[in-house]
C-alpha cells in the first residue's frame, strides 16, 4: 500500500513564508468570483457561509451533494470562494478517482486546474502546492510534481511536518535520493515519525548522513592523546 501524506491536521500547520510572485495561468479561468476568493488560511469569518451550505461532511466524504445532485456542485462553488481550501481540494481529487475522470460531474474545471487555481491564487501557500505535486507525480508529471516540491520547500524551510510529507511524495516518485534528504532533515528539525525512514530501510535506501568534515571525528587513542 503506497505511504500517504500524513494527516491534514498536521499539513495545516506548515508555517507559511513570503513568496515571489509566479506567472499566471490564465487556461483554467479567472480567479474573480461572485463571493471571494477569499484565502482558506485566513478566512475571517467568511468560511463557515461556505461550508455549511455547501461542504458539510456529507460532501466532504462524497456521499451525496448539498445543493447539487452530486457531490461536485458543491465542491466546485467551495473550491471558486476559496480557491485553496485544502480539505476541498482533497476531495476534488477523490472524485476524480472515484469517478475515473479529469473532470468530476457537476465541476466547471479540472481536477488539475482546481490544484493550479489553488497556487495561483496564493503562492505562499506550502500546503495547497504540496497537494498538487502529489497530484502531479500521481499522474505521470513528474517533473512538474519536482518543480512544486522545490517550490514548497523554500516555502516551509523550518517546518518538519511539510518537509517530511515532501519526502513521502518524493518516495512516491522512487525519487530515493531527494526522499533521504528530507527524511534526515525531518528528523534533525526534531519530528518523530518513522514511516518515511522505516519505507527507505525496506526498499534498500536508507543511509546515515555522512559526518561533516568540519564535525571532530569519533574518539580514538590517537586522537584522544593530541586533545590532552
């Protein structure tokens, strides 16, 4: 079973920095919206209008629509409100697969133009580009899946939780070089879990980093007897 992003609860807390300004793509339509866009981070009191009329769990989990016949109504009117909903953005992706489409029903877009909406919108946001790099590597672009994954770490440069969901999504790639990296720097920014390390350690690529050359080497007599 492929290894997941660890939960949202946790992606949601990646810290966010200040980013340039990316080129617009404007092939998956115009940001404006009748209500919004307003930013999924900082909605100021404007989410819960959106959500419990149009993604309360019954959508969330695509059981059935609120407003719609199907569940993809509401998503896509959540989705244009806030472009970067994480958890909508799931979702998206989830119906795409359950439907076996690029275009869930009752969507005017793309599951990988609501990804693409999503960063354009706010290219600060780590964990919006991190799902769509996932997205991305699912489906075979893999270069474009790299191209986001360096974007997001320059985003979440000190925040362990992004940093190791970045090595999973790596992992996902068989990119086990870039997956180590991160693997090693999740650990020394302290996060504890093992499931990136414990999945290197079974394919077989899993290594110690290497002590720095500027780092004293490991206690000898020799070297013991010149410290004295």
């Amino acid at each position: 079973m492929p290894i997941k992003l660890i939960s949202m609860a946790m992606l949601v807390m990646a810290g966010n920095v200040a980013s340039p300004a990316f080129a617009q793509d404007l092939s998956c339509g115009e940001l404006a919206n009748s209500y919004g866009p307003f930013d999924y981070r900082n909605p100021q009191g404007r989410l819960a209008v959106v959500e419990d009329n149009h993604f309360k769990a019954v959508v969330e989990v695509l059981a059935k629509g609120m407003t719609s016949s199907t569940p993809g109504g509401d998503i896509d009117y959540t989705l244009r409100a806030f472009p970067n909903h994480h958890r909508a953005l799931l979702s998206t992706i989830r119906l795409g697969d359950r439907e076996k489409t690029t275009k869930p029903q009752g969507m005017n877009y793309t599951v990988e133009c609501w990804l693409e909406r999503a960063v354009r919108f706010k290219g600060d946001d780590a964990v919006a580009r991190m799902i769509y790099a996932g997205y991305l590597a699912k489906i075979g672009k893999k270069d474009q899946a790299k191209a986001q994954l360096a974007r997001t770490e320059q985003l979440a440069a000190s925040n362990p939780f992004t940093q190791y969901n970045i090595g999973l999504v790596y992992l996902e790639m068989n990119e086990f070089e870039l997956a180590l990296k991160q693997a090693h720097l999740a650990e020394e920014m302290g996060f504890p879990r093992t499931e990136l390390r414990d999945a290197l350690v079974k394919a077989g690529k899993w290594a110690d980093r290497p002590v720095s050359s500027a780092e004293p080497a490991a206690s000898s007599p020799a070297a013991s007897a010149s410290m004295r």
